[in-house]
C-alpha cells in the first residue's frame, strides 16, 4: 500500500495520516488517499466511518488534528470553503441548499464569493449546462424543478468555480434510473477534461460502474485501497462492514389476505405554494404484504405520509380505514392505538427529537398506546420501565451509542434510524407506515432494517414502505406503486416490475401509453 | 472591510453552561462599580448597601420574601411558556387583572365578611389572571397572532383600566378623593406568615409551593415531556400526538394563573387596597427571574431572591448613598444583558473576518 502511495508523488490530491478528534472518538484515524488528475476516485463506508468527517476536512469545513494534505504535491492548510475553492475543490452537498422562491441563476449568484450580474451568471450557467449535458433552465423558479434538476444547478454552481476536484456526496439518492445515466455521461465528460471526482456512495453496483479506484473506510481507519471493477458487490460490502452483509430473505405471501390499511379517494390541497397536492389516491395493504410507493423526492411522498399517520386530518372519515375501521378523522394517537406505527422521513425534528435521550425518545411514540406500562396515575412517567425497553430496543436492533441513553443527536444518521423503526417493531403493530426506511444509512443498518421489515409482514402485518431506492423496493416489496406529482399509479406485482417500467412512471409517464412522456419544464 | 458574525459551536460546554448565571451575575456586578464610579460614589461602598445591607436585618430578610412571592410565581408561569415556545411578555397585565379580580369583594362588598373571602379572593384572582391571559392565547391557537406583541398590549390595557377603577367607581368614598380603593377588612388580608418578626405574607408560601409543584410536572410527569417536547422540537411533538393548539392555551393558562395568583396576593398580603400603580414591574422583572432561572423553576427560586434584592437595595442605596432608585432596574436591565449574552457566547462564537481581497485574486474561472 505505501508503495503505491509513493509513485503517487505527482497526485492531484494527496492526503496522509488526516486524523479528526471528537472528544475521545478517533472519527478519523491517520487516513492515506490519494487521487490522481482524470481519476473517478470512489470513497466508501458505513455511516459513522467517517465519511463525512474526511471530506469536511478536505473542503475546509474542518480542522484536521494531525496529517498533511497535498495539492499538487505542495502542502496546504484549508482552513475554510472559501480557501477550498479558491484551490480548486468543489463540492455538491447530498442536502442542497437552495432558495424556492429564487430562479436557478439568483441561487447561482448568491453562492459566488465574487458578485456578479444577473444576466452574466445565466449565460455562464446556460453555457456551462450545454457543455456538460446538463439541461436546465437558469430562470426557471427552484420551487418548480424536480429534485435532479436542483442537483444539476448544484453541480453547475460548483462548476462555476472552475474546481479540478469535485466532491459528491450520495449525489444518485435523489435520482431515477434514468436520470442517474444522464449524470454519469456528465460525470464522464468531467473526466475526460482532466477533473477529479471524489465520489462518496453506498451503492455499490454504481461505485463498480463509474469509479477507477475505491478506498473503503471502516470506523475511522482505511480498510482498503482497491479497483472497484475486480470487485464483486458483496465483497466491497464486506470490507465496510467488517463481515458478510445478509441478504434480505423474502417468501412469497400466501393468497386471501384480509385488507389492513386502505386509503380510498385521498385528495389534499397543497398547504404552501411549494407543497405538492394530493389527488385521487387509492390504495390497499393486505395482511402479510410490503407494498412499496416509489418516486422522485417531493412528488407528494411527504404530504402522503402526513395523511395516512393522521399528522394532518382528512375531510371523509372513510378516506383512510385501519383493520377495517374509519380512521380519517383519527389524529395520531387515535390510529397508533388502532394498531398502526409510523416512521417519518426525517429523523431528526421529526422521528426523534434531537436534544432529548433516546428514552425520552421512545416515550415520544409510544406515550398513548404504551400508557400502562409507560406511566402511572396522574401521568408521572416510569421512567424506569421507559429506560429498560429503550434498552430492549437497542439491543434489538443493534443500535450502537456511546453511553447508556444518550441524546438522539449524538446517534450516527444508520443507528437513529435503526432505533426509530425498532421503537415501533417493539410494538408488534398490525400496520406499519415508513417513509424512506434506509434513507442516508450504512449496508449494514439498511439491511437489517429491511429484513425486520419483511419479518414484520412475515408475521401477518401490513407494510408500506415509501422509497426513492428503487434497488430497495424491489428488494423487499410485494408490489410498487409509483408517486408522480401527487398522484399514484396503480401497483405493479413484483413479479412484473422492472426498473424501467418504474423508473419511467417516476419520470411521469403514464401507465396507458408506457412512453417516456418527460415533461417539458 | 470587517465584519462580526457568530458562528454556532459544534459542542457546547456543559461547564460553562451551568456556571452562566454566575458569570452574569460577576459581569453585572463589576459593570455595577463601574457606573457607580461614573456617577461618583465609591463603588465598594455603594455595593455594600445595594446588596449585602439588605441581608443583615430580619425584617428586611422578610421584605425579600415579600418582593421575591411575585416574582418567583410569575417567573415559574413564565418558564412553562418559554419552554413550550409561547413568549407571553404579558405577565405584568395578568398580575393587574388577578389583583383587580380578587379585590371585587373587598371593594364592592365590604360588607360580606367571612372566613370564605380570602379563599374566594384567592380563587378569584386566578381565574382573572387565566382568562385575561387567554386572550392572547386564543389568538395565537386560533388566529396565528404574534404573542408577543398582544400579550405586551394588553399590558397597557390592564394597567390604564386599573387606573380608571381607582379613580373613578371603586374609589374609596371615604378617601378624600385620593385615587385609591377601600382598605381591605380583616377577613380579605393574606395573613403574615410569621406576624412577630416582619411582613412576610402567605404569598412567598404559595410561590415556593408552585415551584416545587411545576418542578416536578416537568421532570416527571408526561405533561413536562409534552412542555418541552413542542418547544425542541413542534414537529416532534406533532408526531407524538401533542397538539400545539392546545400547548400554547395550557401554558398561557398556567402562567396566567400563577400571575393572577401573585397579584391578588400583593394586594392583599402587602399593600391592602388597589391603587393606582401596585407593581414595581414584578411582569416584567419576572421575565428576567425565569431566563437567570434557566427556566428551571428550582432555579427561579433562587434567581426570584437576587432580584428581589435589586428591588431592596435600589431603596437602599437611595436612602444611604442618594442615588435614584432608577440604578435598580440598570441593575436589572444589566443582568438580563449579561445572562443573554452569557448564554449566546455558550452556543456560538465571535467571528471577526476580514474581507480583504489579498493576494491570488480569484480568476473567475475561464475553461479548458
């Protein structure tokens, strides 16, 4: 490994022994990596491997402890995004931050460290998205474009910079199929001029198809350094997580299944102008069955959610019916305690509150359906049963923490999330609500996540998994169900879905015509 | 060009976070010297008897108790709205409405005398404080108003509608046209707690006992998670099941009351009879009381006694050393300053940075 790292003097980028504390946790132990000029450089890892650490050190954000970093073989300190780019260190973050009510080319504007007008940043845009295949229209509001096309005027914003290395974080989370080709051609085209491509993924068949090399980190220290193309998935699995990731075990549901969750004529008028309406929407889950909702991010995904957990009422009592009862008139509370458990989208602010323990947390949920055993008379929390089923939880699910009941915030993104669904597995419930399961999370958590998923329906529970990871769905459901613009397509059996078909309705084709129909923006 | 902006730290320290109060209390302290020495008393000296004098004597021990009921009651109402993210700044006005509403029987009826006023009184006073913090409550749930400014509003409103009582129907017939009200009879007084030693009233009972009660509503009960559940986090406690709506009508309700209680309980434990100014600003004091508390109501107690001896020792000062009683509420204002600024200074750091276009002047990017 030294040896390599020593023909690698003339690298574009090279790093050694990059060390962060946090506390007493090493996030990141005495790195090496080094990425050479044209080179599609793959980072890998679980979540808390410190992924996230590393390149924060690397775009300025961060202040390493102890390494050197090398930029053109000369030694640099990078003390803030601003020095970064000035160097030639671009990054498109996996959470973007752009204004709705701005037009792409305001939002370009906004982020350049030297202003420029208006009209000269959309020419610039408008060039740079022509060269590199990336269509967009910089007067076009951000509140109307789809989430690929807010990852295009990241991608430019950065490319405005003129980087030599472009960081990527998780950038085909957000994606269809398709609409990830059209990014690695882009990607290529990069390549090609001599640009480098930190590309930080969990997904390892797209890691194999576009990186030249990988360096797998597992918590805090280099693995690995090797060729993603002499690698098999799995074995690239294996070295994040330390040992062989299970597969996800799935039998066929038996037939004549009673209805659990049915959602009948769902309509919902959007509540602010970037909210996406609901319209029209049917569905039923069966005992015994995962039905998948698929779909690009901000189709409706979250409004639906907020409807069937009853965060928001319905108008018709009948518009949502659990175990065979009117539940649309039911807040929360009232469906939990008809047998349902949801698990939002995001973790934090919603699933979990940050600031508070984990068995605070796990009161959070289960304060009204768990009230027996959870409190006593005149509502004074048991804190000590709280405290031990939170533990229960926890060692259920494998949720790994640093001390006894620590703050939600101080849980890695994979082990939040491992506690938030196993918080309502522990609840055995009859109809299970999840809104992106392994969004942001490891192998190994997502695996896990998706087997008690499948285990859960197993047992006669009726699931619905709401999902922008087709590899996911297609995992673990019976049947997906495709979300475009507020509305939901009839559901495919599994045994009849393929990605294109899928990932065709995400791009808003319609069922009828089975065309490619991408609407024109 | 240079410009100052904070920038939140990654970890706050526990340490320091704890200690705030105390550092604001030394800043407030030692910025306290410094205007003493401009106004041109010796400051040693001044301190002395703004605030170790007023400790020396039992009687004045009793006037702490006496300034320091109101103050830790409303601020231990106040810290149930703060922490469920309702900022009612109207305290003082439901101080006013609870003393008004519990002076009905003394005032209109002199004539009922029983046992059964005082409890009556007491009742009385806070419901009115509830309800008249309800409106603005009501508002908000319903009509999405800013409770701070309708809250602060009503402040005036109460204020100006106790003066027109005084000076116009429930003056004192008796009175020589002095704008005050009847004195209260014997059956409508809080009795003193301890008559043979000093002034101290049932009042500085009642504010121990609802701190002790709140204090253990929120550290023990499901209603304290629910409190600070909404307040952390609305879309968590959304999750849970906790509406808001019903959140900002309780915390407004309780804090309310608790005003209520400590206005009828001033009018009746210390001053008697309404008039037309019964507060030194114990509304708004409050406020202060409940922050240098950390909205812990076993913090507020021990904050509702240093603010307390502000209000003693600016009378002090003014009658040993002849400074107007206004250094009281600098003091005041100082602390609430430096405790705000303690706690900011805990989250986030000072960043000066300069924006010098230095060397290596960005090229803006012309493309291979």
């Amino acid at each position: 490994m030294s040896a390599t790292l020593e023909n690698r003097a003339e690298s574009l980028l090279d790093v050694r022994g990059l060390t962060k504390l946090f506390g007493s946790l090493k996030a990141c132990d005495g790195i090496d990596l080094a990425i050479d000029r044209g080179e599609i450089h793959a980072l890998l890892g679980e979540n808390g491997a410190g992924k996230s650490t590393f390149v924060k050190m690397l775009f300025g954000a961060l202040e390493p402890a102890a390494g050197t970093i090398r930029w053109k073989g000369e030694k640099v300190t990078i003390a803030s995004p601003g020095e970064a780019r000035k160097l030639g260190i671009g990054m498109v973050f996996q959470h973007f931050s752009l204004f709705d009510a701005l037009t792409a080319a305001e939002n370009i504007m906004l982020s350049l460290d030297d202003p420029a007008p208006a009209g000269a940043v959309a020419a610039r845009a408008r060039e740079l998205s022509e060269a590199y295949g990336l269509p967009l229209d910089p007067n076009a509001h951000v509140g109307d474009l789809s989430v690929g096309e807010r990852q295009r005027i990241e991608i430019i914003r950065c490319l405005l910079q003129n980087p030599e290395l472009i960081i990527l974080d998780e950038p085909t989370s957000v994606l269809t199929p398709q609409e990830a080709d059209r990014l690695f051609e882009t990607l290529a085209k990069l390549k090609v001029e001599g640009r480098s491509i930190l590309y930080i993924s969990h997904r390892l068949e797209e890691v194999k198809r576009i990186c030249d090399r990988a360096t797998v980190l597992r918590q805090g220290r280099v693995i690995a350094h090797c060729d993603p193309s002499r690698e098999t998935a799995s074995s690239l699995a294996r070295m994040m997580v330390g040992d062989e990731v299970q597969a996800v075990v799935r039998e066929k549901p038996s037939a004549a299944r009673e209805v659990l969750l049915e959602v009948r004529g769902l309509s919902r008028k959007a509540g602010h102008p970037f909210a996406v309406s609901l319209s029209d929407i049917d569905l039923s889950v069966h005992a015994g069955e995962v039905l998948g909702i698929a779909g690009v991010a901000g189709n409706g995904q979250g409004e639906f959610f907020e409807a069937v957990s009853g965060e928001v009422l319905q108008e018709k009592a009948d518009a949502v019916r659990i175990r065979g009862k009117d539940a649309g008139r039911r807040d929360i509370s009232g469906r939990r305690l008809m047998g349902a458990a949801f698990v939002p989208e995001e973790r934090l602010g919603h699933a979990a509150a940050p600031l508070m323990t984990l068995s605070q947390n796990l009161l959070l949920s289960r304060c009204r359906t768990d009230a027996r055993a959870f409190l006593s008379r005149l509502g004074v929390i048991r804190q000590g049963a709280v405290a031990k089923a939170a533990k229960r939880i926890a060692e259920a699910m494998d949720v790994r923490k640093a001390s006894e009941d620590p703050e939600a915030t101080a849980l890695s993104g994979g082990n939040l999330q491992k506690f938030v669904i196993g918080r309502e597995l522990d609840r055995a419930p009859m109809v299970m609500v999840v809104n992106q399961p392994t969004w942001g999370v490891d192998a190994g958590a997502a695996a896990r996540i998706r087997q008690a998923l499948i285990d859960l329906a197993k047992g006669g529970s009726a699931v619905l998994v709401i999902s922008q990871d087709l590899d996911e769905l297609f995992e673990i459901c019976d049947a997906i169900a495709v979300m475009h613009h507020g509305r939901l397509s009839a559901p495919i059996p599994i045994g009849e879905a393929t990605y294109e078909k899928v990932g065709l309705l995400m791009g808003g084709a319609t069922p009828e015509t089975a065309e490619p129909m991408l609407e024109a923006v | 060009m240079m410009r100052v902006e904070l920038v939140k730290r990654p970890q706050q320290s526990a340490l320091f976070s704890a200690l705030s109060p105390f550092i604001a209390l030394l800043l407030t302290l030692v910025a306290g010297a410094i205007m003493f020495l401009f106004l041109g008393k010796n400051p040693v000296d001044a301190l002395y008897y703004f605030f170790i004098e007023p400790l020396l004597e039992t009687w004045s021990l009793h006037e702490l108790a006496v300034k320091a009921a109101p103050l830790i009651l409303i601020g231990v109402g106040l810290s149930i709205c703060y922490l469920s993210n309702n900022w009612n700044i109207g305290a003082e006005g439901q101080f006013i409405i609870g003393a008004i509403a519990g002076s009905i029987l003394p005032v209109v009826f002199p004539g009922f005398q029983s046992w059964i006023v005082l409890p009556l009184m007491l009742l009385m006073g806070v419901v009115g404080g509830a309800a008249y913090a309800g409106i603005p409550a009501w508002l908000k749930a319903r009509f999405g108003t800013n409770e701070i400014l309708t809250s602060l509003m009503l402040v005036y409103v109460a204020q100006l509608f106790l003066d027109w009582l005084v000076r116009g129907p429930w003056r004192n017939p008796e009175g020589f046209n002095f704008p005050e009200t009847r004195s209260f009879h014997a059956y409508a007084v809080l009795p003193e707690i301890w008559p043979a030693s000093g002034r101290a009233h049932w009042g500085f009972i009642f504010a121990i006992v609802a701190a002790l009660v709140l204090w253990f509503v929120l550290s023990r009960t499901l209603k304290g998670f629910e409190v600070k559940l909404i307040g952390q986090s609305p879309r968590a406690g959304r999750f849970a099941g906790f509406s808001r709506a019903r959140m900002v009508i309780f915390a407004f309700l309780v804090s309310g009351a608790l005003a209520g209680l400590a206005g009828i309980s001033e009018v009746s434990g210390a001053i008697g009879q309404l008039r037309p100014s019964i507060s030194p600003g114990y509304g708004f004091t409050a406020i202060i009381v409940a922050f240098l508390g950390r909205l812990n109501p076993l913090g507020i107690i021990a904050a509702g006694l240093v603010l307390a001896l502000s209000y003693l020792g600016g009378e002090a000062a003014q009658i040993s050393i002849g400074v107007s009683d206004k250094v009281a509420r600098a003091f005041q204002g100082m602390l609430l300053f430096f405790v705000l600024a303690c706690d900011t200074l805990i989250h986030y750091r000072i960043r000066i940075s300069r924006r010098l276009r230095a060397k290596g002047v960005e090229a803006p990017a012309g493309h291979a």
